[in-house]
C-alpha cells in the first residue's frame, strides 16, 4: 500500500524515517546514477549543508526540539559527518568545518549539547575567517578593485561565515577573542564592501564583480565588464540578510546602519514590472547599472536563491530592523506580485529549497508571519500544495531534486530527477521548509539569511 504523503505532518515524517540511518543516507545519495548532468559530478557532498549529512542533521536536530526522540538521530548524522572533517575542504558557510558547525548549533538545543565540539569548530571558522580577510585586504591593497563571490556571499563567501560568528560570539560555549575578532573584522569588512568604489571614472556600488573574477566562462561572457547580483545565495541581499542579523544582535559596527540603508535603495531602485506586478532580477550587468533607464525586462526566478523571493525576504527584515515600513511594504506587493504570476514564470523546479517551491514556501511563511499578511498565508497553503504533489513513495528520500539538462538534445526530458539528501538540494531541505513557523524563526533559518 503506498505510503504517499498527502499533508506537511506526514511527509515530514516519512522523510525523516528514510533519512535516519546516516549509513544508508550516504549509500543512496552517492550512488553514480545520481549525477549532476550540468557538473558531470555525484550529488553527494558528504561534509555539505547542501547536499550532505550537516544537512540532514539539521533536519533531526530541528525535529529533536519537539521530539527528544529524535536526538539521537540527530547525533548519529553529527557523529558521522565528524568522523569526515579531516579530508573537507572549506568553502564557506556550507561545506566542512562550518557546515559542521551550523548543524551542531542546531542540535544543541536548549541544554547545550556539543559544547566542547562546537567551541572547537568556532575556533576554527574564527582563525579561517581571519586569514580570508586578510587575502582580501591584500587585494585591496594591491590595488585591486571589485570583488569575488567570496568576499561577501552566503553559501560560500564571508557573510556566511560571519552570520555563524554571531551565534558563536553569543554562546558562552563558543565565544573566544579569536571569535569576537573575527566577527568585528567580518562585519567591518562587510560595511566597507557597501561603500562605492571608482572604476573607470564612474561610481558604482562596491559588491561590484569585475569581469576576470567571473566565476565562469559563461558568465565572464555574459558579463565582460562585470555585473552586480541580487539574490541571497550569491548576492547583495545575503550581506543584507547578515547585516539585519548583527543590528539585532545589538553587534553593529561604525556605518552598518549606513550599509543596510544603501543596499536597501539600491534595491528598491531596481524593482521592474510586469503585467503582475513588482518584482527584483536575478543580477543585472555594467551597462544595465550605469544607463539612464532601466531595462523593460530581465531574467529573473521566483526562488529562495535568486529573484523576488530572496531581495523581499532581506528587505523586508531591514525594514523591521530600522523601522522603515516602506521597505516592508514593498516586499510584500513583490510577494504578492509573484503570487499572481504565471507560474510557467517562476523559472523554479521541483521540490527542494535553493531554487524549488521548499525554498519559496520558506520565505513566504516568515514573511508571513511577521507581517500577517493574509494573501501570503494564502500563498504558503498552495506552495505546500505544490510541495506535496512532489512527493513519491518510489523515491529513495521521498523527494528527489530535479537537475535541468544543459541542452535538451541530450535528453528526451528536461530534467534529471536525483535522490540527493542535503538541505539545500535535497529532502531533508524540503522537510524543514514543512515545519511549522510558530512566534520566532527556526534554528536552522540562519543557513538561509531568513534569521
């Protein structure tokens, strides 16, 4: 008899039942026909929050909190990903020693599990985090102007890693000098970053990407004079979403209220149109940037990672945190707007959070929440809907990701449907975005600039 989910309760249930044992986790996500069609590569990254068992130890330690059933659970998949942490390399936020501890801060719940690990991996995170920042001044001193994705970025850049700081340097089990350093420095740099920057006899803002730090061939193509990013998973409204995190923290720096008020009109002032409404692209190029006019349409998702989504999430917490009801109201029309689109639109796929229908259920719930907007509450209903009518009893985890072919020649469908386990890409992301969001944010919804 097939044991389909049919609501967010089950299937959350379900996931965690094929998720618990790490062992058999690990033997179906890395299995060769789960290859990443576009990278030629298994999804399987063990020491990864995206893919990999950091993830699915978010999932359990998520569950633990209600359910003290589940932490053991919980620590198996710790215990597991542990014993990988000597052979991960770091990548920022979601990958090794960092992605290790955001799932160890989630576990830990209210009595303080893992002290002794955690306080070792924020040691860690601190002293790598310090040695990043002192590349990119040298860069900058150097004379190089614009910056990579990884001197601000979420999933892999400093703001990731710097939104992990805050949590260490308020947790007695945590906290270090080499911590709190590490934290000022990062925000510091963060600010610095919000600062226009001359290139060329023009003023742009400075998350200005050149050219030759393009993170690929397309994209140096795309954008031969550089280019400017939106999104939250590899844009400006991730250094919002941090920046956000450190005022409420009551950790702000000299010029972050400054920094959260000019990415803010900077992005309000690239809202376009459509016959729906207001909605943010995707990243936008040099010459779009500095012409007089904006463009009449460009590429954009309706997703956690880039688009509408991500800018109204970041901008709508700004405007909670400095009291600016405009920002907050914009977020909502925007929201509202991609409630209202053809969905044919959205440029998502599939079930999962970084661009799937978990990711943009995440962020309509807790705006939601925080707003009481009743159009949104509506919107959250038809997502889990929409989460739902993914679920296979047939699939390994319940959920598979599905991976865009890069050319449809190569395929009689347009996708490839993997069994990847993780959070961002995978069923245990689509499980935690089921979870009801109650008074405050979920532990885990730092990993998504959402907290």
């Amino acid at each position: 008899m097939s044991t389909t989910p049919t609501s967010a309760d089950r299937a959350v249930a379900l996931v965690a039942e094929r998720l618990a044992d790490p062992g058999r986790t690990a033997a179906v996500a890395s299995r060769e026909d789960n290859r990443d069609p576009v990278y030629d590569a298994v999804m399987w990254g063990p020491l990864t929050l995206a893919n990999g068992l950091p993830g699915t130890a978010l999932l359990f330690g998520e569950l633990a909190r209600a359910d003290g059933t589940w932490r053991p659970v919980a620590h198996r998949h710790l215990a597991a990903a542990g014993r990988l942490l000597s052979s991960a390399p770091s990548r920022g936020l979601f990958s090794g020693p960092a992605a290790l501890l955001a799932a160890a801060q989630t576990c830990a719940g209210g009595a303080g599990h893992y002290g002794s690990l955690r306080r070792g991996l924020a040691t860690w995170v601190a002293e790598d985090q310090a040695e990043r920042l002192r590349a990119f001044r040298a860069r900058v001193r150097a004379g190089g102007v614009g910056v990579d994705w990884a001197a601000y970025d979420l999933i892999n850049g400093v703001s990731g890693t710097a939104r992990l700081l805050l949590d260490s340097a308020a947790d007695p089990a945590e906290s270090s000098p080499v911590v709190e350093s590490a934290l000022a420095a990062s925000l510091r740099h963060l600010v610095a970053l919000c600062e226009p920057v001359g290139v060329g006899g023009r003023r742009v803002p400075g998350w200005w990407v050149p050219g030759e730090l393009q993170i690929s061939d397309r994209d140096r193509s795309e954008y031969p004079r550089g280019d400017f990013n939106l999104g939250m998973a590899h844009g400006v409204s991730g250094l919002l979403a941090v920046l956000c995190s450190a005022l409420e923290a009551g950790r702000e720096v000299m010029g972050t209220t400054g920094a959260v008020e000019r990415i803010a009109e900077w992005l309000l002032g690239w809202t376009l149109r459509d016959g729906a409404g207001p909605y943010w692209p995707a990243r936008v190029g040099w010459d779009a940037e500095l012409a007089e006019r904006r463009p009449d349409a460009v590429f954009t998702r309706t997703a956690w990672c880039y688009g509408t989504p991500g800018v109204a999430a970041a901008l709508h917490r700004a405007g909670g945190v400095l009291g600016r009801p405009r920002w907050r109201a914009a977020a909502v029309d925007a929201l509202r707007a991609a409630l209202r689109r053809d969905e044919g639109r959205w440029a998502i796929e599939g079930p999962t959070v970084c661009h799937g229908y978990a990711g943009l259920l995440c962020v309509l719930a807790r705006v939601a929440a925080d707003s009481g907007d009743g159009e949104l509450r509506v919107g959250c209903e038809r997502l889990t809907a929409r989460v739902l009518g993914c679920a296979d009893d047939a699939a390994p985890f319940v959920f598979r990701h599905l991976m865009r072919f890069p050319a449809a020649a190569k395929s009689p469908v347009a996708h490839r449907a993997v069994n990847v386990a993780g959070m961002l890409e995978g069923a245990a992301g689509v499980a935690l975005a089921l979870l009801p969001v109650g008074a405050g944010p979920l532990p885990w919804d730092r990993c998504l600039g959402l907290a």
